[in-house]
C-alpha cells in the first residue's frame, strides 16, 4: 500500500514564498471603514461622497437590495490619478438615500507616479519568462497601485496565471519588471437522463442531444452548465485555464445512452445545478454573478492510475485539491487510486466532484468573486473560506436528511471525499487543530497566512448561531436559533458576505457586518440578532 503524504487541508493548494502575512495590512496608510456611531458614520459618508465627485472612489456596482425592500448597495474602490487601488474598497448601504452602514479599507497618503514605465505588453512578456506561460486575451495584467508592507506604495502590473501547479497572483513593479509580491489564489477545494455518482447513488442528470450522442450540457436551468472531461490531458487543461486554448462541445463529457455511469462526471454536472437553485430558491440569486453566468467544469484533469508519474505539485493540484479558477471554472481532482491513503490521517480520497459540499464550496468561491471579492490573504482569505464551508454546509442540509455517514448533512467539510471524517469541523474545529477562538488563530505565513487554518474561527460562529451551545475555549454559551430555523443564519452570513463586506475585511469587520445583517433582516430584538452576536463573542471577536 503506497501511502501519500497530506498536501493539503482544504480545497486549495498553496506554495507561497513572497510573505503573504506580511501584506499591506501593516501599512501604515491603511484606514479601516466601520464607524461605530452615529456621528463616525456622517463623518465617513460625507468623505466617501467628496471622493467620489473626486474620482478618488469610484462605483464598481451599485445594485437594489433583494432581500430588504428600499435598501440599496454600492461598492466603491479606491483610485490614484486613474489607477485602482489593491485591495481597497469601501461597501456602502442606504434606504431612502441615507446611509445604514459603511464597511470599508482605504490607503491614505498616496504619492507616486502612476506613469508605467513598462508597457502592457512588457509587463507580459515578463509573465511569460518568470511564469513559461503567455495568458490569453482575457488575462492581460491590469495597472494597479500596491500598498507595500511597512509603508509606501508601488505602482505595479498585477497578473493572474495559471502555472507550476498553481493559480498566483504577481505584481510587478511597472518600472523594473521585478516581482513585488505574489501569492496563491487557488480557492480551494436539455434530455433528463440517469446517472450514477461517485458514491453509486441515481441521480438525474440534465443533458442535451448532439449527434447521436448525449452530452453534459445543462440546457433546463437559465445559465449555461457545462461539465468538460478532459480525459487526463494536463497540458490542455493548462492551456485552457491559462485561455490559450478553448474547450468546444467534443471536450464535454457524454455518453451513448443518456444511463452516465462515470460518477465523477455526474456527480460534477448535477451538484452544480443543485447549487444554482439552492442560491435561487434561498436567496434569489441568478447563478455566481447574479446574471446567470456561464458555469464550467472540468473534470479528469490527470489519470487516476497515473499518480506516480506527476510530479508533487501536480499531484497536489489536480489529484488531492478542487478549486474555482475564476470566470466561472471549477476543476475537480482525481483523489487516489485504491488502496492509496494519506499519510497522518490514513484516510482514502475519492472523486472531489462526489461530495456536495465540495461542489457548493468551490462554487460560493464564484459567488465571492462576484460580489466582495475577499482577498485571498490573512483574515479576508480566512473569512472567503469560511463562507465556502457555510454554504457548502447550508447546500448539505437544504438537499440531504441530517445524521452521520455518506451523503448526510452535517457539520464536517468534504467528509464524502475523505473518508472517514472529512477535513474541517465547524462543530469543533480543534478535532483539526484549527483555531475554534479568535485568540488561537494562527500568525504565520503559511496557507496564505492562515486562510484555511482560521477559517474555524467563523466556521464555529455559524455552527454555533444556528445550533447552539458552548465555545471550548471561551465557556461562553450561545442561544442558537435551532436548526428549524438554520434559514435566517444563511439569510444573515449571505447578507453580509456578499453586499456589505469590503474586500480587505477583519474578522471584527465581519462580526459587524454580520449583526447590521440580522438587524436588517429580523430586527435588533430578534432570536437571529441574539444568536450572531453571542456566537460572534464566544469565539473572541469583538
């Protein structure tokens, strides 16, 4: 039996070396946008409405409140001389024009010059000797100013890769061409026909008829959902996560008879049309970017039985991981072969595409690229997390009768993939060694500085606010509103993650956040607010 060491805990794979937890949170020009009063909030509005007319903010989008009549957001991000702002950003709520609540993070004292001194193109070429990639058309490096750690800023051209068995973000410095700072961005983890999953369970499957042939193509649901075999062509995958190569009908997945009997294949195209009407039904929303975005998936990025000929990363990428890639991509990793287990844990890795939870997962990583787009680095990339498991829990619990065993809601992450006892616990996320209390998160550098690891932190809020109980390492108690009523906490955490945080949030930022959501919603008196601030101080944020 070949026993193969655990490269990750999660759904994404990170290799960092450019000292993500020493990001532009300690700069010193960062402001933090949360008044705490009636008077602090005036202050901040009246100076978000003279940067606007400035140009200094600037509207990304501004939208009508779906689940509370005559409330309106805006999220605006920070500009210097006509060049955007890395991770800066404020959210802004209003009703009847007056503002509710402002959440936010701004770089003060901004002085350099926003003229490149590298092209576009340039900056390009220079991706492609550091990466041995050239991105596509829609991967051009982007102009942006980067708040370097300790203070100061670097006018740079920031590029998203694909390479090395990693999803990186590089910022270049736009005069010089060397790297600033760069980190992993791999958020991880119409015919009815029948099919049968990963786990050998019949399900549904939406297919459309092409040349004789059925093919996973999702025509019944609004958007597009197209489920791609790549049939262990790693290159192609590469290529076309890098949009240099495009995938075409031949790519889908298909079978003779419209009986699908590869459950990987299955598992991915029906779980992600389960997903789409969960975020429908619950909260109104028309797929990842609430315009019914086009939804990809690749699944069979290698050969399973091929395990031993890849090298470390790949193994990590494509075998042990799935991640959303952006622009509505998910790729599904192999797992092991039989009789394969991961070193530490003993466990056995099946198809990531056979967990639910897995699939709603990567697919409210979508969500959050489209609506606060978190950064994925520290408390922000911890909070970005922890939503993917609260959703991908909440689809759990929406679709499957709660207990324990396969195909069971429950509180555990991935449980269905890796076997037995998945990979996080929201219940108790020190069963993990995760931090289930804000005064035990982790600091280093590692994980993009903790994003999976402090993840536990808000994982246990959630659990907590819904079912109740007592925080290991406080002793406070929580008055959760009881599972009959899990549907206003869902209501709460989707509020705040996706219309009132900012991209560069804090833990303390998200408590808020959270309880201007359940004010919104249910009222300052109800069970739902209660329940979010309790479970917010049990777990030390204040």
């Amino acid at each position: 039996m070949r026993v193969w060491r655990r490269w990750a805990c999660t759904f994404g794979v990170v290799w960092l070396s450019l000292g993500a937890a020493a990001w532009a949170q300690s700069n010193p020009g960062l402001r933090i946008v949360r008044p705490a009063t009636v008077s602090e909030l005036r202050q901040w509005d009246a100076r978000i409405d003279s940067m606007l007319r400035s140009g200094d903010l600037q509207v990304q989008i501004a939208f009508d409140d779906p689940m509370v009549p005559g409330r309106r957001h805006e999220r605006d991000d920070q500009y210097y001389e006509g060049v955007k702002v890395f991770g800066a950003q404020v959210v802004r709520q209003t009703a009847g024009g007056q503002t509710v609540s402002l959440f936010g993070a701004l770089y003060a004292d901004i002085d350099l010059d926003p003229t490149p001194g590298l092209s576009r193109d340039q900056a390009l070429a220079r991706i492609e000797r550091l990466t041995g990639v050239r991105p596509g058309p829609s991967r051009m490096p982007e102009l942006m100013v980067f708040p370097k750690p300790g203070g100061g800023y670097a006018l740079t051209w920031r590029a998203r890769v694909f390479a090395h068995g990693d999803l990186r973000v590089y910022f270049l410095d736009a005069r010089t061409g060397d790297v600033v700072f760069g980190y992993s961005d791999l958020e991880t983890q119409a015919a009815v026909g029948k099919g049968r999953g990963v786990l050998g369970d019949e399900k549904k499957i939406s297919a459309s008829s092409l040349g004789g042939m059925f093919v996973a193509r999702d025509e019944l649901r609004p958007p597009s959902i197209d489920t791609f075999d790549m049939q262990g062509d790693v290159q192609r995958t590469l290529d076309f996560l890098n949009d240099t190569v495009g995938l075409g009908t031949g790519d889908l997945a298909s079978d003779n008879d419209n009986d699908w009997s590869d459950g990987a294949n299955v598992d991915a195209h029906v779980y992600s049309g389960w997903v789409y009407d969960y975020y429908y039904k619950r909260f109104g929303r028309r797929g990842l970017d609430d315009r019914d975005l086009r939804m990809r998936n690749l699944v069979h990025p290698v050969h399973r039985n091929d395990l031993l000929a890849y090298s470390s990363d790949i193994v990590g990428v494509f075998f042990l991981n799935a991640f959303y890639a952006g622009y509505g991509v998910m790729v599904y990793g192999e797992g092991l072969p039989p009789g394969y287990v991961l070193a530490g844990t003993g466990q056995t890795v099946d198809y990531f595409s056979g967990a639910l939870d897995t699939v709603a997962h990567e697919l409210t990583h979508g969500v959050t690229d489209y609506t606060s787009q978190l950064v994925y680095l520290n408390e922000s990339g911890a909070l970005n997390e922890a939503f993917s498991d609260m959703m991908g829990t909440s689809v759990e619990f929406y679709y499957q009768p709660a207990g324990n065993g396969l195909e069971k809601a429950d509180y555990l992450i991935a449980e269905d993939v890796f076997r037995p006892g998945g990979i996080r616990s929201m219940s108790n996320p020190g069963a993990f060694g995760d931090p289930d209390h804000y005064s035990k998160r982790y600091l280093g550098s590692d994980d993009n500085g903790g994003v999976h690891i402090n993840s536990g932190i808000a994982n246990q809020a959630y659990y907590l606010a819904i079912e109740g109980g007592t925080n290991r390492t406080s002793g406070l108690h929580v008055t959760g509103v009881g599972a009959s009523n899990r549907e206003q906490i869902e209501k709460v955490f989707y509020r705040a993650f996706t219309m009132l945080l900012p991209s560069y949030a804090t833990f303390s930022m998200a408590r808020a956040a959270c309880e201007q959501a359940a004010r919104d919603l249910y009222g300052s008196s109800s069970a739902a607010y209660q329940a979010m601030s309790q479970a917010w101080a049990a777990v030390g944020v204040n």
